[in-house]
C-alpha cells in the first residue's frame, strides 16, 4: 500500500473502529521504515475538525488485543514516535496539543519514562498558556503513572499551591471523576485533598467540595446529596464545543477562564 493510502486509512479508521481493520491498517504499517515521521506526515496541513484524526488509531493500536500488537508496541518504541507527539504539545492548534497529550500518556508503558520530564514541565505551560487542557492534563497524566501515589501527590500540591479557583475546580472535577474505595491510599488522598478545598477562600470551590466530602461518607447511595459537579464538564465542553463549531483551533485564555467561570457561578 502506499504511503498516502495509508495516511488515509489510518485516518479513517474512526468510521470502523474495528479490530479487523485495525490489524489490516497496522500490517501495512510495520513496513513503513520511521513511524515518527510517518505520523508527523498524518497531522500535516490538516485541521482536526477537517478530517479524521489519527489520535484513535494510535491508541488503539497498542491498547486493543489484535495478531500485530506486539510488533507495532516495539516499533513505537524504537521509533520513538513521542518525538513527533512532543513538538504537537507546542502546536499552536489546541486539538493538536490535546491529542498529542492523550497519544504520548495512553500508548502505555513506552513513554512512563522517557516523557516523564517533559509531562512534569509541560504542567507549567498548561497553567500559564493552556487552561482549557487542564482537566486532559491532569487526566492522562494520572492515568500514565496510576501506580505512583507520590507523582498524583505532587501534582495535587501544584495545583492547590496556585491559589487558582479556576484550577481548583477543575481538580474537583477530576477528584469527582475517581470511583475508588475509601479506605485505599488514593481514597484517602481524595478525602484528603477534598478536605484541603472545602477551606478555600473561593465560595464555589469550597461549596463543592464540601458536597463530594459530604457524599464519600454517605454509605447508602440514595441519601447522597445533589453535588451539581458535571457543571465543571458542562462549562470546559460548552467552550471547547464553540470552538469547534466556529472551526477555530485557537483561543484566548482569559476568555475561556472568564467563560468558565460564569458559566459554572450561573449553573450551580
């Protein structure tokens, strides 16, 4: 198969997203000399809105059970396709930046150690230039290092020190988002960083905290107070829908802050 017969089977494969044509797509693709460039060439000239994007290939490449996921795991790894993904992070496309975050966290254990530097630094480019992949990054970040409750620590404390009411309610957000037993490390982290938030000087932030705190110690689910936490989803995907409706890729962060705010102070 050519090479841009394949560009555009990977990018259609969105429209199948079966294990039959995932296999038929990688086979091809183990022949394909550097796959870095090979996926750095899929994103080119290309809007994410405008046409299929490579990003559920990728992942689903090395995360779904097929004949030739082995083979294209090891390949990943000695192309090193995170160097592709690493110069995305900076792209000035924020659906290029976001996919570039999910393809370097969820292609498994490949990048745990290669990217862990560039993830860890990459949250301060987040804060100051990206706010709207803040939830994505916290997201992918803890996903990659599950199993190291001092990385999720750390990184809790980032945020908590920003004083930020933006990014303590994303992390809200995320903290809602863990179905994890109590009396576990991360159960008790979670308590204890809702804890930390129901003392913050911003009314909302300490409102919801308050609620989910209330709700981990409320055995019997149907007595579980009403804590309104999808309104944090609701605010950063009503704002990220608007943009892709207008099919613009770029956005003004003070914008999205002040969007997010209001809508999340309006709603709740």
């Amino acid at each position: 198969m050519k090479k841009n017969e394949l560009i555009q089977k990977v990018k259609e494969y969105t429209y199948y997203l079966t294990d039959e044509y995932l296999e038929e797509v990688c086979k091809d693709l183990l022949q394909i000399k550097d796959t870095n460039l090979f996926f750095e060439k899929c994103y080119e000239n290309d809007t994410i809105y405008a046409w299929g994007s490579p990003c559920p290939f990728i992942c689903d490449s090395v995360t779904h059970s097929h004949k030739y996921r082995e083979l294209i795991l090891k390949k990943y790894e000695n192309d090193c396709i995170y160097k592709f993904c690493e110069k995305m992070l900076f792209d000035l496309s924020y659906f290029k930046r976001r996919e570039a975050l999910i393809i370097i966290c969820d292609t498994l254990d490949i990048h745990r150690i290669k990217c862990k530097k560039l993830l860890e630094d990459y949250f301060l480019f987040v804060i100051e230039n990206d706010p709207l992949l803040l939830y994505d990054y916290i997201m992918e970040f803890t996903w990659l290092y599950a199993y190291e409750i001092r990385i999720r620590k750390n990184l809790y404390s980032k945020i908590l020190k920003l004083n930020n009411e933006f990014a303590n309610l994303t992390l809200l957000e995320y903290l809602n988002s863990l179905v994890i037993p109590f009396f576990s490390r991360n159960g008790l982290l979670k308590y204890k960083m809702l804890s930390k938030l129901t003392r913050n000087k911003s009314r909302c932030v300490s409102s919801f905290a308050e609620k989910m705190k209330k709700n981990i110690l409320i055995r019997n689910y149907k007595k579980h107070i009403e804590t309104k936490t999808y309104i944090l989803g609701n605010g950063r995907l009503e704002f990220s829908n608007i943009m892709f409706m207008n099919k613009t890729e770029t956005y003004n962060k003070y914008d999205f802050i002040n969007f997010y705010l209001n809508y999340v102070k309006k709603n709740a």
